[in-house]
C-alpha cells in the first residue's frame, strides 16, 4: 500500500478545488473494514463533523480531504469521487 504521505504528496492529478465523494462506495469501504464513522474520521485525520457533512451532501469536499479519506481507506481517490 501507497504511503499516505506519498498520496496527500503526489496529489494523484486531481485539479478541480473540491470534488464530490461518492458516500454510498465509502460507507461500504468502512463497513467492510468493520469501521463506525467515527474511526473512519480519526484514520483520516478528519473531524465526525466533516464526514457527517460529506455524508450529508451539505458540502463537498478538498482535494486534500478526497486524499485523505481515500488514503485511510487503503484506496485511490479515484475509487471514491463521483465522476
């Protein structure tokens, strides 16, 4: 597995300022590991608050949050943005 810092580095050519997390792939990423919301945002180093505002469409995310989420589910943040 990638390291996150190459991840959050490399940045994986994604150039529009905020993206679209398709919640739906990551709530069945972090069942799968057996993950509440709450260890999915501790793993990602991001607030509940912030996955929950994700998870509620009431904002979209960075590029860096996308990176993030992504890294500590062990993913490509393509496998998780909505096209």
């Amino acid at each position: 597995m990638e390291s996150i810092l190459y991840i959050l580095e490399r940045g994986d050519n994604m150039k529009k300022s905020s993206v679209t997390i398709n919640m739906e792939q990551v709530r069945h990423l972090t069942e799968s590991r057996l993950w509440s919301w709450n260890e999915l945002a501790r793993k990602a180093g991001l607030s509940v608050t912030t996955i929950f505002s994700l998870r509620s469409g009431r904002r979209n995310a960075s590029n860096l949050t996308a990176r993030k989420i992504a890294a500590a589910l062990g993913v490509a943040p393509q496998e998780i943005i909505k096209k």
